[in-house]
C-alpha cells in the first residue's frame, strides 16, 4: 500500500504514535510530518530543477564547443588545400 507497509502494519504504527504523543498532541505531529513531507518534495523537485537546467546548459556548451572545433578544422583543411 504504501511503500510495502500493508493495513495492518499502518494501523499497529498509528497505535504506537497515539500511545506515545497522545490524542491531543496526535494531529499537531500530523500536520507538522505533513508539512515537512510537502517542503522536502519541493526542496527535492527545485534541485531536480535546478540539475536539468544546469545539464541542458552543460549539453549546449559541449554541442557548440564541437561545432567550433568542426569549423576550425574545415578552415585547416582549406588553409592547407589552398596551399598545393
């Protein structure tokens, strides 16, 4: 169900945890694991983000470096049939 943890494993967790904050205190835990769960999927997708942008930055600079050294190799090669 989640992530491998059947119902029953659920329930035994949710009984350990009323047990040891109590009801009162139970869904202020909640909302804070909840909340920490929702800001480390964020922070996780922005260096995602971040990653791809900086890949995609990295792949064009190779891809132009190549074109370059293509070029500058085409201008070699006519240098030197120019000179025969």
């Amino acid at each position: 169900m989640f992530g491998g943890l059947g119902f029953g494993e659920l329930i035994l967790i949710l009984i350990i945890a009323l047990v040891i904050f109590g009801p009162g205190k139970l869904p202020e835990v909640g909302k804070a694991l909840g909340k920490s769960i929702g800001e480390f999927k964020g922070a996780l997708k922005k260096a995602e983000d971040t990653i791809k942008v900086e890949l995609e930055e990295e792949t064009k600079k190779q891809e132009q470096e190549k074109s370059q050294d293509n070029g500058e190799n085409r201008d070699n090669i006519e240098v030197k049939t120019k000179q025969y």
